[in-house]
C-alpha cells in the first residue's frame, strides 16, 4: 500500500519553539504507544479481511482458519448460495453460505478450495470486552473503493455485552461493511458489523462469541436460531382457517412443496388441518412447536386429522427428520495466541482535549470564511499559506464577496482562481499571513492507522486515522441532476425524454416528456450518452441552457441543476454530506465526523505535520481529504495565472 507525504506548518512567529509532544500535555496518554499499536495491528490482520460479492451487492468478512472459514453477518448471508470472496491482495476464492442467525445476525460463508496459504486471524474472547478499550474495523464500505484495501477505522468499545446480545462501539460503519471485523488491538477478532443508529457511536457488532457457542451449527448449511437439531418442517403454506363466527378452526393448506413430508403423505392444497400430533392448531407456530415436540419425543410418525371436501380424514404422516444436532467441528484456536486483560484507556472518550495545547496553536492556521450565496450568508473554513496572501478552501462553500475577521474588523478576500476538478479556489488576502501552513517543507512517511488531528477555533478539533492509501474517487453523487429517463432520438438526432421525475430540474424549468434536447450550453447532444457525459461534469445547482424541439418548435429553456437523490432511508443516508463530495482525481480518506461546512480546513498528524486539507464529507464513514502533493499542483497553477 503507497505511502501518504507529509509537509510542515509554521508560523512566523507563533511557532518559533518546537511543538510540545503530545505526552507532555496528556499527563499519562501515550499516544505513540497508542499509534504503534494500532499499526502493529493493521499490518498484522489486513490479510484477511475480505470483499465478498454476489448478484451485484458486496459485503465484508473475515477468514478465521486456514480451513477457510470466514465470518460475516446473517443479514448479507443467505446459506447454499455461492459467493466470491476477494482478498486485499487480489486473489479470488469461491465460498459458499452456511448457518445463518437472524436472532444474533450471526453467518459462516466456507470457502471451497482454500489451498495452503490462506490468510486468517484468531477470534478473540468479546466476554471481556470493558468500556473505552481502544478497537479497530477494517471492512469493504460501499461506494468510493480505495483500490483493494479494506478501509480501516479506530474506536473504542461504548458498552461491552458478556452475552449473545450486541455489544456498541465507535468504529464506525454503514452499508457494504455489513459483516466485517472489529479487532482488539491484540490483532483478535472480537466483533462482526452489524447495524448502525443516526448518532455516531451507535455501531452495533456481533460478540464473536456468538461463533464460538454456535460453531457447529454455523457450519451447517441452513439458518437456525437455536443450537442443537434443525427445525422439521411440514413443507407448506397455510392460511387461518375461520368458522361463521369467526372463530379459528385450524389450518387450511395454500400450497404444498415439492417432495416435503406433506407431499409425501397426501396432504393437498385447500385441506384444513384440524389437528396434527393430537394437537389443536390455530397458528403457524403451532404447527413448528408440534414437530419439535415430535422430533424431541422420538416419534417415527405423526397423525393429522384434516378436512377435505366436507369429509374428516386421518393421515399417518412418516417422520423421517435429522434427529441430530450439527455436525462436529473443531474450533479453529491452534493459533489464538495468549489473550492479555482487556485495558480501558478513558482519554479515548474525549481524545481531542488531550491535544488541546497543539490544537490551539493550529487553530491560527485555518480562516472563519463567509460569503455570499444567494440572499444567504454562507460560512466555511479557509487554509492561510505561511508568509503569502494566500488561503486555500472548498470552492463550492466559497460564494460571491468573500471575507474574513482579522483583529476585530472584517476583511475582504479577493477571488483569484478556482479549480472545478479539485474543488479548490484560492483567495487572496490585503495582509500577509503570519500564521499558516507551508507547501514546500520537508515530508515524511503517513501509513493507514495514522493519527490526525483536524483544528476548530471554536472547540477541541477531531482526531481520526487515516483510513486509506490515496486513491481516485469515482464521480457518483456530485454530479448535475436533471431529472429526466432520456433515449436516443431517431438516428442521433438529440435525446428524447421519456420520462420527467415529479420534482426534478427538469419538470421545474417546464421540460415535459417527449421534448427532444439537442444542445446544453454549447455542447451539441445527439445520443442520451451525450446527455449523460455532460451531466457528469456539470456541477450541482449549476445553471445550464437547454435548446430542444417541442413539436416541431425550437425552444430554450434555463435550468438549475440539482443534487442526485437519495433513494434509500438508512439511517447512514440521514445525515449531511458535502454537496460535492466525490469525484477527486486524488484524495484519502479518514474517519473524522466532520461537518459539511468544516471543510477547506488543514489536516495534521498529532506531532503537528501538516498532512492535506478537508475537501469532503463523503459518507457516514469516510471524509476525504486532498494530499499536500494535490495543493501544490494547484498553488502552482493558480500563481502563474495571478501573475500574468
């Protein structure tokens, strides 16, 4: 995995003395320690966690023997089906599902052919899980891929669980990580990704206990939600069955499956069940607690008295059931290595404030900017370059009539240069900065599991980790959204609206279906493909023309573009993101909480380094950030443009 660079911050005055480490002002917080730890770890486990694939969807999990088992969460595994399991280091195996728990959102995928050489991690022991013990996800997240590596996070443990309950955590997750591991920083696996709740530290995994009690039957291909047999089944349908008074009157049968043990007895479809095992019926739940109590009693066959066509019937129904639990297999513990006492470690609740001397000094480098956005004042931070005029941030936070407070008093900014494909403008100052960050310093070696720091004069900053290697983020949400299903017109000769969304720019600005749009600005559209490249590089709320002919009549319409909408309700989706939040040639991620309108900010390591600068909110899991190598290519562009 490459390597992230780092560049220095300075001041010309203010940070004339070297920064304090961060030991000296958090009294007992060994933060290096801390960091080495969760390096150690990542390095050591990243092998195993996997990206598993079927039908389109993606989840994560983790290989945990040699054998090929690999854990993962009953709401992504369906057992016999066949998945594609894909390692960080490309290669690809075959697995298939096996015991899946809906009650512990528990599921085994085993892969098939797994070879000699496979990847995996020892489970650990979630029963001595305490609050506040430093964690580790790593996983796969949906959307945004950095390469093929799992992307990583750092939490602690919210509330433990010594039961099969779910324990909460901090590390936080959304769809696609479904599955994944929680790792101790003994390089264990101690949970499974689960579910998620709006506030931030609800995660919620599955103590890997949870496998240890039900192993056997987690390597059974079926679902079960109790250890021991599997459940018989009558092999139906049904539907209550309701007398003149509306009393319930047994069970009538809606359908019948292929070579069920009803099928076999006769049983048809519209027969009422009255009784079954000389048990009443009023329920599909009496029909399961009855073949339990048959297959737990021995009985070789049972007797359901059944009505059919206004005739009582009796049918001797043979019960050949799996009177056996699930089969024997051994717990994969030869490598669980000595499992150390679980340690709290309290400054993690609150780990910002153990830096709060560092944040402080840093605070000077970032810039308070409002500007004009419409008839609204819009607020957003700036980056100041040390020893310039310059400052750095979000262009498309940055509206008209930019400005900052400086020593009590407002100053203008002036609007230099603006980078649509970094999102970046550069504005200019009336004074130099004697505070800031440089471009040009010397840089050193970030790994994933970095530690970052993210400075807020108003409040203690937000420390994260560096959750991937640079990578290009694919343009999927932050993109023009018109509104429209269009097909190609005739032989190229626009596109034709099939279908205009209710609410859309499109029905807004008055297109209708079957206007056929044969120009956006200057950009002549003869396919839909057309259309839909043009979109991609439009921004949201970007105001286009669409020439297009309505019946014969040319006409021109003016459209405010909006944001590609949300189709779903997770509770990942109900929180703020940047409007433009993808579609970087080069960022990185980490796993700061940061807030829309926090980014343009600096970013740097817990020693003071400046590292890059905020340029979105991507997800509930990822903030992206634009490499210190990204902001000089851009300084150095928007400089020569100035000069000329």
């Amino acid at each position: 995995m490459r390597a992230l660079r780092l560049a220095s911050v300075r001041a010309l005055w203010v940070f004339v003395l070297a920064f304090p480490s961060a030991g000296s002002q958090a009294n007992e917080f060994d933060w290096q320690s801390l960091q080495q730890r969760v390096l150690k770890t990542i390095d050591q486990v990243r092998p195993a966690v996997v990206n598993i694939s079927s039908r389109g969807s993606g989840f994560s999990g983790v290989i945990v023997s040699p054998d090929g088992h690999v854990l993962s969460a009953a709401h992504a595994v369906k057992p016999g089906t066949t998945y594609r399991i894909t390692l960080p280091d490309g290669r690809k195996y075959t697995g298939i599902g096996k015991g899946s728990n809906s009650r512990t959102d528990s599921a085994l995928i085993r892969i098939t052919e797994p070879g000699d050489d496979l990847p995996h991690v020892p489970m650990g022991d979630s029963a001595k899980l305490v609050p506040n013990q430093p964690c580790l996800g790593l996983s796969y997240p949906g959307g945004q891929k950095p390469a093929k590596a799992p992307v990583a996070r750092f939490g602690r443990i919210v509330r433990g669980s010594r039961t099969q309950a779910m324990f909460q955590s901090t590390a936080l997750m959304e769809p696609g990580d479904s599955g994944g591991p929680l790792f101790d920083l003994n390089g264990c696996v101690i949970g499974i990704h689960s579910r998620i709740g709006r506030s931030m530290d609800r995660n919620f995994e599955v103590p890997v206990n949870v496998f240890r009690d039900f192993w056997n039957e987690h390597n059974r291909e079926e679902a079960f939600l109790d250890a021991g047999p599997p459940t018989p089944k009558l092999g139906v349908r049904i539907s209550v069955a309701r007398d003149e008074e509306d009393k319930v009157n047994g069970l009538t049968i809606t359908n019948v499956f292929e070579d069920s043990l009803a099928e076999k007895a006769g049983i048809k479809n519209e027969d009422r069940i009255v009784k079954l095992y000389d048990r009443e019926l009023k329920s599909a739940t009496d029909v399961r607690t009855t073949l339990i109590a048959a297959r737990d009693e021995g009985a070789e066959t049972i007797t359901a008295i059944l009505q059919r066509e206004g005739e009582e019937l009796e049918i001797e129904i043979q019960f050949d059931v799996d009177r056996k639990g699930a089969p024997e297999v051994a717990l994969p513990e030869d490598d669980l290595p000595e499992n150390p006492a679980s340690i709290a470690i309290n400054e993690l609740r609150q780990m910002a404030r153990q830096f709060s001397e560092l944040e402080s000094r840093l605070d000077d480098t970032c810039a308070q900017i409002t500007s004009q956005s419409g008839d609204k004042k819009s607020r957003s931070i700036g980056t100041r370059i040390l020893g310039t005029h310059w400052l750095i941030a979000k262009s498309s936070l940055v509206g008209k009539a930019p400005e900052i407070s400086a020593e009590g008093e407002t100053v203008s900014l002036d609007v230099v240069h603006r980078d649509r494909e970094n999102d970046l403008v550069l504005l200019k100052a009336p004074e130099v900065n004697n505070a800031g960050v440089e471009l040009d310093g010397d840089e050193t070696d970030l790994t994933v599991g970095s530690f970052l720091l993210t400075p807020d004069d108003k409040g203690a900053g937000l420390v994260s980790v560096v959750g991937s290697s640079e990578f290009r983020s694919q343009k999927l949400r932050s993109r023009g959204y018109l509104g429209v299903m269009p097909a190609t017109y005739q032989e190229n000769q626009g596109a034709v609206l099939n279908e205009v969304v209710k609410g859309g720019a499109a029905e807004r600005a008055g297109l209708i279906v079957g206007d056929v749009i044969t120009k956006l600005d200057d950009t002549d559209v003869r396919t839909h493909a057309d259309m839909r490249s043009f979109l991609m590089k439009a921004a949201p709320s970007a105001v286009i023309t669409a020439t297009l002919t309505r019946e014969d009549e040319e006409l021109t319409k003016t459209i405010t573009l909006g944001s590609v909408p949300s189709n779903t309700r997770h509770a990942a989706d109900q929180m703020a993101k940047s409007e433009r939040r993808d579609g970087f040639q080069k960022v990185f991620i980490h796993d700061a909480n940061l807030k829309p309108n926090d980014c343009g900010g600096p970013l740097f390591t817990l020693s003071g380094e400046f590292v890059g600068l905020n340029i979105a909110r991507n997800s509930r899991v990822r903030s992206f950030a634009l490499p210190v190598s990204t902001l000089r290519g851009f300084m150095k562009q928007a400089t020569a443009e100035a000069a000329e």
